[in-house]
C-alpha cells in the first residue's frame, strides 16, 4: 500500500512539474551559430532580470527555448539592439518570429548603459485566442492610440470622453483570463489618471487597499510607480503620506515603519505595507534622502522577518544593490585575464590595498594620469598597495599596443571583455574611474581621488586609520570585548 501512495506521489510530482514547461521555438536563419538567451523580469522593485533559457540557433535557423516557470511573467529574448518582450507562462507552448539580426555599433557595444529598442515577439499558427502574446499587444496599440489622444489634446479630455475609449476597446477584447482582465484594469486606471487627474484616493480605495499585489504584472507595476513615489518623505508626490516616518528609518527600525504604514487606512494590511516599505526603501536609496546605511539596515531586517516569501527576496536584492559600492562592504567580484590570459580576482590582493581604476585609451583624461600612477606605483611598496587597472577597448589587442608601449607599467592590466555588466556595477560612464579596496577586500573609498587628486596625502591618511582601526580591534579581541 505504501508503495503504491509513493507511485502516486511521484508521478504527480512528474505530472505537476511537466505542467510548469514552457517551450518557445521559431526559425530566425540571420541568426545561425548564435546562442539566444532569454531574461525573465523577477520583479518590479528591483527591476532584475535574470537568465530563464538559453536556445542555441542551428545552421537553418531553427532555434528552441524551454524552461520551467510556476507563474505567468514577462521575459525578454536578447537580440543584439533588441529586446523582444514575451509573456511566459506554465504549459505555454509559442511559435515566434524574431526580427533580421541588426549589428551593434561600436560606440553602443562599450556603452553599458546602451538602450535597447523593446519590441512585443510576434506569435504565429497560435489557436488559442486567450494567448497573452495575442491580448496584450493588440490591447497596447488600442491603450497608446488612446493614451495619444490625451497627450495631444489641446481642451483636455473629459471622463466621458476616456469612458467611451475605454467602452470600446472593451468590445474589442473580451475574455476570462484573469491576468488579461487585471492587466487591462490597471492600464485604464492609469489612463484614468493622465487624462482627467482622477483621484488619487478613488484609485487607491479601488485597486490597491485590501487587494492582491500583483508583484508580476507590469501594468500593475506602472501605476504602482505613478502614485506612490518617495512613500517615506513628508511631500505630496505619494497617494500615500505618512508623516514620521523618518524616525524608523533612522532607528533603522523595519517594525516601527510597519507599524506606522498600516496606521493609514489606505494601507490596508500588512502586505501593502510591505510592498510599500520596500519602494520606498529602493526610491530613498537613490535620491539620498536618508542615510545608506539606515536604508541597508532597514532592508536586510524586511528580508528576514517579512512573512512574504516574494517579499523577502525582493528585500535581500535592494540589500545586494545598496551594498554594492558602499564603503565598509565587499565590491562586485572581478574575473578578468590579463595579456598573457592569467585569471584576476581580488582574493589574489588579499593583505594589500587595491587602487582600482578603468582605464580607456581613447580618453585624453585617463592617459593624462598614466605617469603619475607610474609615480605612485613607485613611491609605495608592493605589499601595501597594488594597482589594478581595467582595460576597456573594443579589441583585446589594443591592449596589448598599450603594454608593448607603456613598457613601465608594472601594475595588473586586464581586459573587460564586453562586460558591459561589470562596467554598469562599477557606475562606469566615463573615464577615468577609480575605487580603493582595503587589505580585507572591502570598499573604502569611492570614489577614490584620481592621482592627480593629491592621492599621496589621502591614501596615507587612509593607510594610518585603517592601522588604527586594526590595532583597536585587536586590543579589544584580547581584553575579550566584542
């Protein structure tokens, strides 16, 4: 009897997990031998983007994604200067149309903040008119024509007018799938909005207390975005305002911000008063309204204690973002090879300083501090400071021109790679950039000065504290203090 109640358990355990493939083909012959990856959108806070499939297209063309996903999300098919919006979901089986291959320009390619053209993937031979990829363009083209109208209007539209839009497009699209129908209704809210300043209360009541938070609809999303901007300060620019706050975020106190969003009745519960924390914590964080390290603080305790699962993850991102130049923690990991392919990491500088800097050789600024880092190489010893320098050109071989040329460089030179990711890590947007690391591989300058900066006298002052640092910490590990 046990063994036939196993049977069942993993057979519908099979059942169930075949219910969650999703498989997208089509034939794009300008693509042939390329690897095709898709991104799927984790979440709207963060905005990640994380690898779901990879398709390696064949000399015909032909090409196949297929992963497993337990709810609908938007996912991008990476096309070179496209990016191809899909809408995947559990048992989605498509047959796509991509594009002809477009060639990146040289200027874009080293452009990590490069921007590439969205597009919705076109579906073919798909039967089943409640298809997502079917709804949610066709409903787009009918919302941005509308969406038109408001913007270039010269009197202003009227709530008749957008009802009667709104009425026939509805005629145009009638279905059960929820996330269609959802989708569609916050897309009208947001037209609602723009058009006639509907207020912000009415929409609040109607879509966002007491309901479900729709943490994978980016329509959803978008409205969310319009109404509740900068949660945390006292100004009006949120639908929901809340004075005081500050002071849990200065007491870095997650339950006393909690406590004080769902003392407003908008709120509606503990869930949106999460989601609510959350954006604020990503919108404060980038508009330096509160110390970083309260909002860090704040961040990391939401990810341990919040009783969302999603929201938990979502809180331990905002942590890794926050954190990811900020002095006293660990900078994004390097893996790069220099000219004689030998592999980098900053584990190979333990015990020394690191004075990192990118380096471009068509930037007049950055070839202006080449002597004066041969100086500073010069003036300190090894042991104490290694200078690493990260090459960013569109042929490995210009680096290589350097070295021949630059014979009195001795330092670690490394080439990027087309790791425009690293480069957007590092908030790389000219050249020259320069960051120091202490021995234990921690950020403690950022950025650093250039050496033109009088870094002589800046970097033994850091040398002298971070000493200081080290001899107080280790009189209090043998008086026994933590």
């Amino acid at each position: 009897m046990l063994k036939k109640i196993f049977f069942c358990l993993v057979l519908l355990t099979s059942l169930s997990a075949k219910g969650q493939v999703f498989t997208v083909s089509g034939i794009a012959k300008t693509y042939a031998g390329d690897t095709l990856k898709m991104y799927v959108v984790d979440d709207y806070i963060t905005k990640n983007e994380s690898l779901i499939a990879s398709a390696k297209v064949d000399s015909d063309g032909n090409f196949t994604f297929s992963g497993n996903i337990k709810d609908v999300k938007v996912a991008y098919i990476d096309l070179t200067v496209f990016k191809g919006r899909i809408f995947l979901g559990p048992n989605l089986k498509e047959e796509i149309v991509l594009p002809e291959k477009q060639q990146i320009t040289l200027q874009d390619k080293l452009n990590p903040y490069f921007k590439k053209a969205e597009f919705f993937v076109k579906v073919i031979n798909q039967k089943d008119k409640e298809d997502l990829n079917l709804l949610i363009p066709e409903f787009e083209k009918y919302f941005n024509s509308a969406m038109g109208k408001v913007f270039y209007s010269v009197k202003g539209v009227s709530k008749a007018t957008v009802d009667s839009m709104e009425n026939v497009i509805n005629q145009k699209f009638t279905t059960k799938n929820q996330y269609f129908n959802d989708y569609k209704k916050y897309r009208y809210a947001l037209l609602d909005y723009t058009a006639y300043h509907r207020s912000k209360d009415d929409i609040v009541k109607e879509l966002f207390t007491g309901k479900e938070i729709l943490i994978n609809s980016p329509a959803y999303a978008e409205l969310f975005d319009e109404l509740f901007t900068n949660v945390f300060t006292s100004g009006k620019t949120s639908a929901i305002v809340i004075k005081d706050l500050y002071q849990g975020i200065y007491d870095k106190s997650y339950n006393t911000l909690k406590r004080k969003m769902m003392s407003e009745p908008k709120v509606g519960g503990e869930k949106f008063a999460d989601y609510l924390i959350l954006k604020g914590l990503k919108d404060s964080y980038y508009s330096d309204s509160f110390p970083k390290e309260s909002l860090v603080a704040v961040a990391d305790s939401v990810a341990m204690m919040s009783k969302t699962k999603d929201f938990r993850q979502i809180a331990a991102k905002l942590s890794e973002k926050f954190t990811t130049l900020l002095c006293g923690y660990a900078p994004p990991e390097i893996f790069l090879r220099d000219d004689k392919g030998l592999e980098y990491s900053y584990q190979k500088s333990s015990g020394k300083f690191v004075y990192l800097t990118f380096y471009n050789p068509n930037s007049y600024a950055a070839y202006a501090d080449l002597d004066l880092l041969k100086q500073i190489r010069k003036g300190f010893p090894e042991d104490v400071l290694e200078i690493v320098m990260i090459f960013v050109s569109d042929k490995k071989e210009k680096m290589t021109e350097f070295l021949k040329k630059e014979t009195d460089v001795t330092w670690k030179v490394l080439w990027y790679g087309f790791d425009n990711e690293l480069l957007k890590s590092y908030n790389v947007r000219a050249f020259p950039v320069y960051y120091m690391l202490n021995p234990q591989g921690k950020l403690s300058m950022n950025p650093a000065p250039s050496p033109q900066e009088d870094f002589v006298l800046k970097f033994n002052a850091a040398y002298r504290n971070w000493k200081n640092d080290q001899y107080r910490q280790q009189y209090r590990e043998n008086q026994g203090i933590k």
